[in-house]
C-alpha cells in the first residue's frame, strides 16, 4: 500500500509541476500579491483555462491527501 501511494505521489507531483507551468502568465504577480492591481479587469477563466484551474486543483487536493496518508503509513 505505501509503495502504491508513493508512486501515485511521484506521478501527481509531476503533472502538478506540468499544469502549473502550462498556465498562462498573469503578468505581475508580485504586485497582486502586495494588494496592487494591474488596472485590467477581472473576467472568468473559460476553455481550457478553466481545465487547467480545475485540474490544478484537485491534483493538488490529492497531493497533500496522499502525503497525509503516507505520514499515518510510515508512522504505523
């Protein structure tokens, strides 16, 4: 079971690295972060934006729920 799950976080860590890198730049992210704004409007992700958003998501909700359940493995 443990080597199961490792391998499974291997292959979720790698297309992690994969959908975050394809996802388009949002220009200055360093002064969003500060609370400044780029002046352009807001608008809802659709397509295959929305895909990778979503994807990105839930690979990442699994990433930290299978390092979890290896951390209860390895200490049990």
């Amino acid at each position: 079971m443990y080597d199961i799950l490792l391998y499974a976080l291997i292959i979720i860590s790698v297309l992690l690295i994969i959908l975050v890198m394809m996802q388009p730049s949002k220009g200055n992210a360093a002064s969003l972060l500060t609370g400044g704004d780029d002046g352009q409007p807001r608008t809802k992700a659709r397509g295959f934006e929305a895909f990778l958003i979503r994807a990105t998501t839930v690979l990442g909700f699994l990433f930290f729920a299978i390092n979890i359940a290896l951390a209860y493995l390895s200490s049990h």
